[in-house]
C-alpha cells in the first residue's frame, strides 16, 4: 500500500483527490496551511484510518519535514493559484509558488520520496491569435505572475535537478463540485452567478480556454501514480474540451435564463486552445465529466438555498485573501 502525501490536499482539487485516493486504498496525509478557513472539507475523513492531517506550509522547513516522513508519492497541488490573487499578493505568489514550491521538491528528493507529481496549468501557454491546437510541446508565454511561477518550477524539475521521477500536469481550468468549491472559476462562476443574480457580464467573451473537471483531474493523478514507468519524467496537458467564454455562458444562460452582457476590454489577455492526445495515448485518459451537466447542477444547487452561505463563509468559496 502506497503512503501518499497530498500537499493542499484540503483545497478545491485536492479534497476530492483525497477522497479518490482513499477509495482506491491507500494511506493519504494531506498537508494543507488552511488559507481559505477550508479545514471543513476533510474534517469528514478523520475517522478513516488511512487518512491523516497535518497543518503546515511548504515553506516551512520543519513542517515539510514532518509531512514527508515515510511518504512514498507526493502530489505538489498547495500554490496560490489563478492570476488574480497572485497579482493581490505578489510577494507571498513568489514565496509560494516558486521558491517554496522548489524547496518543497528538493526536500522530497532528501526524504527518499519515489514519485513527485506537480499541479502546472495551461495558463503557461498565454496568447495565440489562432486556433492551433497546443500540445506539450508548444512554447510557453506566461501572462501573469502565476504562470511564470508555474513554468519556472516546470523548468527547474525538467531540468534534471532531482534525481527523483517526476510528473508535470498542466491543468486546464477546472470546474465542477467539491468539498473547498469554488464560484471564481468560469465555468461555476458563471452559472452561479446567473441562478443567484439573473445577470452576468462577461468580457473578452471570445477567447478561448481549456477545461477539465474536478473529478476528471484527479482520475489523471490516479492514473499517473498507477502507472510510473509510463508518466516517468513527462509532462501531460490534463483536460478534455476547448471553449469559448461565450460558448459557456449561452449554456449557463440555458439553464439558468437570466440576461447576459458582453464587453471587450482584453481584461484578461489569455487565449489559447489545448491538445490532450498524449495523456490519452499513453495513459488512457478520457473524461468522464462535461461542462453542461455542472451547470445544470449549479443552477439547481443555488435554487435549492446550497449556497445561501456565501457571504457568511467569506473567502471558503473563492481564492481571495
């Protein structure tokens, strides 16, 4: 039985990794610093025997310390992620993402840790003019502090500075259900909005992004760590569908009705559509998940009052600090 460590394994991604991981039967110690007062979403797993917590933060030496011991495989999923609360918090985004998340790595290869499997993003990508499909290969043009950070760490463990294997996962945008969920992202963003409010804006409505569920995310992982020998030293973009902003708010507007209004402004300057053939090929990954089916079920969980604690529960719901 394999000792996995998830670090932000109480995040939005990672509490439904756990859940995934611990049904699949192995022993699972999540490491989470709590930044967005999210301990509630493993709470519930306390009585299982295979699952341990630990509050700590990856920059913290003695901490890191603590949560490597005796681990086998380590998913790097803790950063402060998405463009906005880095451009917020530079300072901390920089300490995070990349010096501590370098630290972090290192000390994985000291702790005789076999497997390390880092969460990228697609934001690495940035801006193409044309509908090219990108796949692993295609240069990189961050946009924002959170993908250069990404994409430095990238390069650091492509490197060939640890000997220990590695996999790099670069996330689409992600959306879906969780335990930490999250209504910042388009996709969630979107149809809450439209269910709660009855109006949504929408800018730069024609840029495109990749996008991958929840669930769907951390079926890849499983597959990665099920597989070794196969996701040794690789990178994979992780996700399943290219859309456009306006292509999902016509589906949240069909399920949710409401009024939508679109703005130019290029507030946010990504555009890019992505290639998934080789985490397909090589490990047999296939979504499970698609976009209209959360949406649907966004828009009836806000009718039904599941989010009527938004206010009250602050920043548990949307990365902001």
């Amino acid at each position: 039985m394999k000792s996995i460590l998830v670090v932000g394994g109480a995040g939005y991604v990672g509490s439904v990794l756990t859940r995934q991981l611990l049904d699949d039967g192995y022993r699972v110690r999540v490491m989470d610093a709590l930044l967005y007062d999210n301990g509630a979403t493993v709470r519930p797993l306390l009585e299982n025997d295979n699952f341990e917590f630990m509050k700590g933060d990856l920059r913290d030496g003695t901490d890191t310390r603590r949560a490597l011991e005796g681990m086998d495989v380590v998913v790097l999923a803790a950063a402060l992620v998405g463009d906005p609360i880095c451009r917020a918090h530079p300072e901390l985004c920089e300490s995070t993402n990349r010096e501590g998340s370098i630290r972090f790595l290192e000390a994985s290869e000291r702790a005789g840790v076999r497997q390390v499997i880092f969460f990228s993003t697609c934001s690495n990508y940035g801006l193409r003019d044309d509908r090219t499909l990108l796949d692993e290969e295609a240069a990189l043009e961050p946009r924002s502090l959170y993908a250069e950070t990404k994409v430095d760490v990238e390069r650091f463990l492509i490197s060939g500075s640890l000997n220990t294997d590695y996999t790099i996962l670069r996330l689409a945008t992600v959306f879906g259900v969780s335990p930490r969920m999250r209504l910042d992202l388009t996709v969630n963003d979107f149809a809450y909005t439209l269910a709660a409010t009855g109006e949504l804006l929408v800018y730069d409505a024609d840029t495109w992004r990749p996008y991958c569920h929840v669930s769907d995310v951390s079926r890849a992982v499983r597959l990665v760590i099920g597989n070794p020998d196969r996701a040794r030293n690789t990178v994979f973009n992780v996700g399943g569908v290219n859309y456009t902003k306006r292509m999902i708010a016509k589906l949240a507007q069909q399920y949710a009705g409401g009024e939508v209004t679109y703005r130019d402004g290029m507030v946010d300057p990504r555009n890019y559509r992505v290639d998934f053939t080789r985490i397909k090929k090589v490990l047999g990954f296939e979504p499970e998940k698609d976009v209209p089916k959360t949406v649907d079920r966004v828009v009836h969980a806000v009718r039904q009052g599941l989010f009527a604690d938004i206010e009250a529960r602050g920043k548990f719901h949307r990365n902001e600090l």
